[in-house]
C-alpha cells in the first residue's frame, strides 16, 4: 500500500503528464489497428492473410469498409472533443467527425493513384526490385508513404493527435519519419528509407527520389510554439535526387527541379533548378594495421 501511496502522490504532484477525469483521447490501439486496415483497403491481397476471391470481394469490401469507417468516426469524435478546428460548435462535432470520415473514404481512390506513382517510382528506380509485388510486400517505404497520404487528408481536416499516431505507428515500422502534413507529389521513392526524416512543412515535388538518412529539417525550433504554423521546412522541386546523408534545412530553402544534392551535404540555402550540390575537400585517411613485422604506412584519399 505504500507504493501505491507514493504513486498517487506523484499523480498528484506531477500532473501534466496525468490524463485523468478529461476528455477521452482516441485509442492508440484503435487507430494502428486502422492503419493497418487503411493499408488492405489501398493494397488489397497484400496486407490479408487469406487471399479474398474475387467473385466475393466487392462485398467483403462493402463490409469491411462500413467497419472502418464507424471505427475511425469514433476516434475522429474523440479527437474533436479533445482538440476541435476553432469555430466549431460542439453540437457539430459528430456530423464534423462523420463528414471527415466520408470525405477520406471518399479520397481512397485518389490516394490509390498517387501511390501507384510511388510504386512504379520505387521499382524504375531500384535495380534489386524483382516486381511491384516485391515493391509492395517488401519495402518499408511502401507502408511509411501509404500511411502518411492517409493521415495527411485528416491533417488537412484539423483532426489533432490521430494523423500523427498514424505516422509514428508507421515511423516504429519502418524507421522513416514522415509527418501527416508534410505535402508529397507523385512518383515519390525513397530506398532503404531507415533514418529519413520529413518535417511538418516540407513540400516535395513530383518525380522526387531521396535515400537512406535524409533529413528535411528546421532552421532552428528556439522560437518554440510560436513558430506553430510557420513554414519551417525546406521545399523540394520535381525531379530531385537527394543521396544519403544528407540534411536540408530551413522553411524558405528550395531545392530547384532537377537538382542532385549529394551524400552527407548540409544545405541551409536555396539552390537553382539543375544544380550539382557536393561536399568538397573531404580526406579519407587510410592506414595501414599495426604489425610488428613492418612499418606502418598511411596515405590520403
């Protein structure tokens, strides 16, 4: 009992990290079960374990659709209890909640389009890719960008905290962490894609192929929430390569189409469209193992 004394008392003196007597927040567990099934309803077969006929797949997906959408109303309401868009009156928030729901429904086959770009950008542009099956079953990146054009319709709503449980769930999965508003065109690739990071803001064109690493950051985060809404991360035009390693920064950076940034580069300033970014003077030392038998020799690359 003493324990449980002393961890009330903390409930009570440590509040701000208590959620207790609020508002309920939508479920986590909920909304990555969600997510899962947004990724069956935009790849279907690839994401059942059972493989659905044809002959009865347009009503399994009826069902399963109905399924997702009351799910996803209900967490949308919560959300809206605990955060809702300024002006919105409280009686409105369950039709508000059932109209973001629809209209994200409504969108999935335009979000389709767009990541069947993705998947024809990913196997063009990677040699090792076997098929688009493989693309799809296999890449990481596939699941980061799936989930991330989903939770973007609902960042663009103003639905607080369920976006972002969205990409952080899919962040866990395939260590690539891309923000719900970050804004995305078509034909859009990143290989290996562990340790790539998308802030807020970015904007990124189409035709734009990034890899491993990458990051495209803020200028600085001193200012703290008074830069909330502010664009503070870099915009990429069409047909930019970004190798790994390298970090972009600052909201008004732009990368001109057609550019190619090179690994390891830190950016801070625009460049023009067409534009060779390198690092240059960089030495590589290479020496030789210690053995008594000889001497030891270094040179310089």
């Amino acid at each position: 009992m003493r324990l449980i004394d002393q961890l009330m008392a903390s409930y009570e003196k440590v509040g701000g990290i208590n959620h207790l007597d609020g508002k309920n927040l939508p479920s986590k567990e909920t909304v990555t079960a969600l997510a899962v099934d947004f990724l069956r309803l935009l790849f279907p077969g690839f994401f059942e374990e059972v493989l659905s006929h044809s002959s009865i797949f347009k009503a399994h997906t009826a069902v399963f659709l109905d399924s997702v959408s009351r799910r996803l109303e209900e967490e949308v309401f919560k959300s809206l209890e605990y955060h809702a868009p300024d002006g919105l009156k409280t009686k409105d928030r369950r039709p508000y909640a059932k109209e973001v729901v629809n209209d994200l429904i409504a969108s999935l086959p335009e979000i389709r389009e767009l990541l069947a770009t993705d998947i024809e950008a990913a196997y063009n542009g990677d040699p090792a890719a076997l098929s688009k099956e493989e693309v799809i079953v296999a890449y990481p990146f596939v699941e980061a960008i799936g989930i991330q054009r989903v939770a973007h319709r609902l960042y663009r709503k103003q639905i607080a905290l369920i976006p972002r449980i969205m990409t952080e769930w899919a962040h866990s999965r395939t260590g690539m962490d891309i923000h719900p508003g970050a804004r995305i065109g078509t034909h859009f690739f990143v290989d290996h894609c562990t340790g790539t990071v998308i802030g807020e803001t970015s904007v990124i064109g189409n035709h734009v192929k990034m890899y491993q690493g990458v990051a495209l950051i803020a200028r600085s985060l001193a200012g703290g929430q008074s830069l909330r809404g502010v664009k503070r991360h870099p915009t990429i035009e069409d047909n930019v390569t970004i190798y790994a390693g390298a970090t972009i920064m600052g909201g008004d950076t732009v990368v001109g189409a057609g550019s190619t940034i090179g690994a390891n580069v830190f950016l801070s300033h625009s460049v023009p469209p067409r534009s060779l970014v390198v690092c240059e003077d960089v030495k590589v030392k290479v020496m030789s193992k210690p053995d008594k038998n000889k001497p030891a020799t270094d040179f310089e690359i």
